[in-house]
C-alpha cells in the first residue's frame, strides 16, 4: 500500500512516517484491495499546544473509507484513527459478505423444463 502524507501547520517527520506505516500496513491483511493511503495530519490553531488532527483515507476499488480522529499527541491520533478504521474495514467485509450470501445461483433461478 502507498502512503501519501500531507502535513499542514507542522513537518512530518521520518519516524512518523514509519509509525504510520506500519501500524496502517495492518489493515491491508484485512483489505489488500487499497491501493493508497491519504494520511493528513495537522496541528489545530489553538495555541502552540494544539491538538493534533490525523485523517486517513483509504480508497479500495472506488469505496472511500474516511477517519479522523483529534489527540494532543501525534501517535495517539494514529492509534484512534487506525482502530476506527480497522471497525469501518470489518462493516465493510461483513456488508460484502452478506450481499454474496444473498446471492442466488443461476440453476435455482431458471426453471427445471
């Protein structure tokens, strides 16, 4: 999965950027249809000690799954943004298994002559 990083307010360090990637390298054992990650990160205007804002989007084969998440340190943003996407991947898996599920074969379909 490629990452794409976007930091506004603050420069996105290396080690960052290995924190991030590897804990976002986990969802793709759940999703390996993401092609790319959007990491945003951003620091709020209020005050020197501003909450960090981290926003992760993920594209899998034209569904967007979208999570932001707020903290005053810049790994526990990480962790609550990957955790709550890691919840939107499993709705989605279960979404996609159950619409298969309903599925009803093509012999069952077409009547017996």
């Amino acid at each position: 999965m490629e990452l794409i990083f976007r930091g506004k307010h603050l420069t996105i360090s290396d080690e960052f950027r290995d924190y991030a990637g590897e804990r976002l390298g986990r969802l793709t054992r759940y999703l390996p249809a993401v092609g790319h990650a959007i990491v945003d990160v951003r620091r709020e205007a209020k005050g020197s000690d501003g909450r960090f804002v981290v926003q992760v989007t993920l594209n899998a084969n034209g569904t967007f799954l979208r999570a932001e998440e707020r903290s005053f340190e810049l790994r526990a943003a990480v962790d609550a943004t990957v955790e709550a996407l890691s919840q939107q991947v499993k709705r989605f898996k279960e979404k996609k298994l159950y619409r298969s599920e309903r599925r009803v074969s093509k012999e069952e379909r077409l009547p017996v002559a």
